[in-house]
C-alpha cells in the first residue's frame, strides 16, 4: 500500500469541466457525458465495438478495436457513460476512438471528476484506469493510517503540509492548482515527501557510520616505512597531499574502521598518498588489498607500487584473472600465508578462493565501478579475529558537497584540490567531425615533433564487440594515412596480456599514436602523450571526458597538451552545453558540479548490479536547496526522536542500509 501512495504522476489532464456534445469540435480533447443510446460488435474492414451517446445536445458515436466481450455488458442501454478523448470526425458524424470511460446509473454519478487527472508511469499490462483506481483506493484505505514522521514544528518552520495532504494534493490536485510546481517539485506538497526522502537517506548513512563506530579495526601507526618512501620519491609532495595524507594517518590509527573517500582531480596524486597510506599497514604487519576496475589500470598500480616497495623489500603481489592456473595458485598461498603485503588487483580480490592471513587495510580505486556485493565482500575478507580493515576509496570524480553532504554522510571526505606544480591545462577545442582531415594532419605534425597521441573511439550502448570493431577500422584507416607513424591499437576485448604488450609499447614510445576504446579512462599515465582526440564526444558524459582529457599534459610545464573533441553535427542543446564546459573549465570540481546537474546523482546506498534502491521522489540536483534542512532535521531526530528517524528509514530505504556499510 505505501508502495501505492508514493508512486507519484508524471503528469495530469484537466477534465473538470464537462463538454455538451453538440459543442463539441473535431480536433479537441473533451470530457463529456451522455446516455447510451446503442452498442454492439460491428465488422467491416475489422471487429470493432461501437456505441452511440446522447446528451440532449447531440449525440456522438464511440469506437473500441481492443476490447473484451465484458465490455459490451457493461454498455447498457440507458445507462450513462462518460468519457475522455480526443473527438474526431468520422463517418457518421463526431467520434471518439477508445475514450477512457466510466458507466453510471445517473446524469449526476457522471460528472466531470473534481480534480485534475493524474498519469502514472506504467509497467506492461497495467492501465492507467486501473492504477488510478489502485491509487484512489490505497489513498482512503490507507492513506490515513500512514504515520506522520516528521514533526510538527519541523513541518511548521520548514512550511510544509502534513503527509496526508500531501499525498492527496499530488494525487488528485484541484483544478486551480500550479501544476508546474507540482511536476518541478517546488510545490509544497512535492518538497514535503522529497524532504522525507532525502532525510531517510541521510539518516541511513549517519546511523551506519555510528554502527560503523561500534566496530573494531586494526591500529596502524607505524611511521617507519612511510618515512623511508617518502626519502626515495624523486618529487615532492603538494601541500593538499601532505593534508590529506594526515588525515588518513589519523584514521589509520585510531581502532574504528576508517572510511575515507579521497577525491581529487585527474592527475592530483592520489596514487602515491595511497601508497604512502599502504606503509603503516605494513609496519603493523597487516596485509592491504589495493582494487582497480580494470586490469590496465590495475597493472599500471602494480608498475608504480613495485618501483617504489621493492628497494624496501616489500612484498608486493598481483592477483588478475588472466593468470595462468599455476601462477595463479602460488600467488593464493603467497597472500594466505601473509607472505604478500601489499595485493593489488581485479574482480579477481573479490572470489572465495582468496584468502588474506591478516588484512588490515583496503584501497579501492574508481570504487563507483564495482557493485556493492563486491566491495562487501573483500571488506568481510578482513573479519579474522572480529577486526574489518580499514578502507580507503579513491575518485578522479570529484563529488559535488551537496551529493557528498547527503548521498555520502557515512564517509570522512578528503580533497586533493591541488596539482603538481608546472602542469599547464589542456587546450581544448571541439570541431565537426567532417574536419577529421585537419585533425589527422594535427597528430602528424605533433607526433613529427617527438610526441605521442591517443585517438579514442567511444561506441556507447554498443556491445563491447561493436566497439573493438570500431576501434580496429579506425586504426587501419589512421594507419594509412599516417604511414610513416608507428600506429597501435588497444581495446577491451583484448587479452590482458596483449592490452598490457600494447601499453607498454606506447609507455616506451615505441608507439607514437595509440587508437583505443574507453579502456584508457582511468590511471593511464604516460607523461610523452600531448595530444588527445575524442571521437562522437557528443556521446559521452563530462565526467568521462575530462578523465580522458586527463590523460595528457602530464609532461611538465614544457609540454602544451591539447584535447581534440570530434562531433557529429548537428550538437544538440545538451551536448553543446556539454562540450562547452570541457572548452571552457579544467577543474574537475567544476566539472563534477555541472555533471551533476546534467545528468543527476544517480543511486545512493550502491549500484543498480546489488539491487539498491534509487530516489523515488527527490532530486538531489533539483532539491539541492533542501540539503541544510536535512542536515538539520537528522540531527535532530537522531538526538530526540531516534524511533521517527527509524521508521523514516524504513518507509523509504527499508533493507538497503547494509549497502551503505562500505
């Protein structure tokens, strides 16, 4: 029944005023009623069911060709029936063809309804009639019994209606009612159940990270190894990463799991204050599991993570699925044995077989790309002794505050928001694709002079296997009209092995132009690369475009990088607005904030792959205005009214909470 109550229309129909037939004008939409004069099954061309009503006015026929035998009892001489559609011009006169209807004993019970007419979004084999009457009828049942969970003077100071009359106002709004308001949800009574929704997500996320709190982890303090990494880096850390490495060392060694998400952008140095993080598990003797969504990106961790531990005799171990079942078998006994300190890998971390003698710390990077079942899993692989590890969550995707504030309230959020010194921003440009010649010469004379470029092809909503396609034509054609250049190809559809010969190839620049699918978004570091061309970058999100754009301009301050962005005209207004920011910003943050306004903030306690629930009512982009409210209010009911703060959390997020326990 509250499923009933919550499921809100998309749009409604003006039908309050009732429409004398002989008023009626071909073309118009119209609410009439009349008395049925005649109805039977006629067959000409097809079977159809026809009646013909009456109003004193003028009489109009009515067509049906889906219709069951019921139908026809139903269309009782005399009786009044009244209805909804568009009027037409036929054969005979006005008609409707398949009017939405009600038949009634009087004139009266015939009415135009009172309200406006809600439409729902629909499931197949569910009309609107009868979601409406499911509706109505779970709203008087029902509607009354459901709890008011938020307070009165809450509701008072934020100038919000009671739940019922919220309820009722959004289902069957009276005909003077602001529609827009209603549908924008800047009505009261759409920001009172927004409220009650963001709330409940808040409260979720607060209420795990003090069950969070009760728990018991490792505690890493050691500082040996961290100091002796750091001796050995040959470049110096910016002062956002010494902060954030701070904070991150406060978490470790206190012995309540930590949860920390470092965002940054593209290229701000994440990588290493996760490594520098990696010591104090190791000089606690705990192992750490460092994740990455793709083996590209988790080979290239594995790359740094050996340069820098192995003249430390630190014991780092990979773990991918493309291992051969004998390597494979003696990297599980290695990382049972607590042999392996530090474990970087795939998927692969996640599978039963995989056993940790003694994990204290999690790293997941990109975590946004694994389902939540998964990180559940390889957290719970670190319960021995009733200890969990601590875990670090690192995004090139900066999170805008409101999402962080409310989607992510269970999570301690550190910036990296400051770069290296001496990188210069990517030059930007967006040209037509029938310019693609110009740009061809472009990665001719870039390449001429001792630089290296990527030319991504994105197919978006294809199959992988589409896409690999795309990318291998779009290779052979570069290939023949750049023939003095050295052209490779990388795509998801290759073997580990082969993606990581071809990256290689290019790391060493024995490759000068790399064609690639999205596989490259994330990690790919290769400070020659200065040119970077996106193909239909009318396609792809801002967020993912600015981590492909992140690729280049890693050379230093020498080296002016550029980001080609080719389109297929004509741009639409999103897509336009799209490209114009990626021209007109490289801050990530920026970008992240105009991402979400484009494109929403998705789900919140997990992914669409564990099952979790998205917003049903709220609008985090629309309803951003609502975030110090929440805020409030959660504090509030967790301090005086922890049994209303529970059942908010029932009503709307119910058994997705454990979900957000990672």
């Amino acid at each position: 029944m509250d499923d009933l109550c919550f499921h809100l229309p998309h749009r409604y129909q003006d039908r309050t005023e009732r429409r004398a037939i002989g008023a009626l004008v071909a073309g118009e939409s119209a609410q009439v009623a009349g008395r049925i004069a005649l109805a039977d099954i006629t067959i000409a061309r097809r079977r159809m069911l026809v009646a013909r009503i009456s109003d004193g006015s003028g009489a109009l026929t009515l067509r049906w060709f889906h219709f069951g035998d019921w139908q026809l009892q139903q269309l009782v001489r005399g009786k009044w029936l009244g209805c909804y559609a568009e009027v037409r011009k036929g054969g005979g006169g006005l008609e409707m063809i398949h009017p939405e209807y009600g038949v009634f004993d009087t004139e009266e019970e015939a009415a135009a309804p009172p309200t406006l007419t809600p439409f729902y979004p629909l499931t197949q084999g569910l009309t609107q009639r009868n979601l409406r009457n499911y509706i109505a009828d779970a709203l008087s049942r029902h509607g009354g019994d459901l709890p008011e969970l938020l307070p009165r003077a809450m509701r008072e100071n934020l100038q919000l209606p009671a739940l019922r009359d919220a309820l009722q106002t959004i289902h069957a709004p009276p005909a003077d009612s602001d529609v827009d308001a209603l549908l924008d949800g800047s009505h009261p009574a759409r920001r009172r159940l927004s409220l009650e929704e963001l709330l409940a997500h808040h409260l979720t996320l607060k209420t795990l990270r003090r069950r969070r709190n009760l728990r018991r982890a490792p505690q890493l303090g050691g500082a040996a190894l961290q100091k002796k990494l750091h001796a050995a880096l040959d470049f110096t850390l910016t002062e956002a990463q010494r902060r954030v490495l701070g904070e991150v060392a406060a978490d470790l060694a206190r012995r309540t799991p930590a949860l920390r998400l470092i965002q940054g952008d593209v290229g701000c140095g994440k990588t290493v204050v996760a490594a520098l993080a990696c010591c104090a598990a190791v000089d606690g003797g705990y192992q750490t599991a460092v994740m990455a969504p793709t083996e590209l990106l988790a080979e290239q961790h594995l790359a740094w993570f050996k340069k820098w531990f192995a003249p430390l005799e630190v014991a780092v171990e990979f773990l991918s699925g493309r291992l051969s079942a004998k390597k494979r078998a003696a990297a599980l006994a290695r990382i049972a044995a607590g042999e392996a300190q530090i474990v970087i890998g795939t998927h692969a971390l996640f599978q039963q077989s995989v056993t940790f003698a003694r994990l204290g710390l999690v790293v997941m990077d990109e975590q946004h790309r694994f389902g939540v079942g998964q990180r559940l899993a390889l957290r719970d692989k670190g319960r021995a002794g009733g200890d969990i590890p601590h875990q670090l969550i690192m995004t090139a995707t900066p999170i805008p505050r409101s999402l962080a504030m409310t989607f992510y309230a269970d999570l301690d959020v550190s910036s990296i928001d400051q770069m290296p010194p001496g990188r210069k921003p990517v030059v930007t440009v967006a040209m037509p694709a029938g310019r693609r010649a110009e740009v061809v010469e472009r990665v001719r004379a870039a390449c001429a002079e001792g630089r290296q470029a990527y030319w991504v092809c994105p197919l978006i909503d294809e199959s992988e296997k589409l896409e690999a396609q795309a990318a291998k034509e779009t290779a052979g054609a570069l290939s023949a009209a750049l023939p003095g250049l050295r052209v490779d190809l990388v795509h998801g559809r290759m073997g580990g092995a082969d993606k990581e010969k071809a990256m290689d190839k290019f790391r060493r620049g024995a490759t000068q132009l790399l064609v690639a699918t999205t596989v490259i978004e994330v990690g790919v570091d290769v400070p020659n690369a200065g040119l970077m061309i996106i193909e239909n970058a009318e396609r792809l999100g801002l967020s993912q475009l600015h981590q492909l754009r992140g690729r280049v301009g890693r050379g230093g301050e020498n080296v002016q990088a550029a980001c080609v962005l080719l389109y297929r005209p004509p741009l639409g207004s999103v897509a336009r607005a799209r490209i114009d920011v990626l021209r007109n910003s490289g801050d990530g943050f920026k970008i992240a904030e105009e991402d979400l306004r484009q494109r929403g903030p998705g789900e919140v306690l997990g992914t669409r792959q564990a099952g979790a629930a998205a917003m049903r009512v709220a609008d985090l982009v629309r309803d951003h205005a609502l975030v110090p409210a929440v805020e409030r209010a959660g504090r509030q009911l967790l301090a005086e009214q922890p049994q209303l703060a529970q059942a908010l959390m029932a009503r709307w997020v119910g058994g997705g909470e454990r979900y957000g326990d990672v």
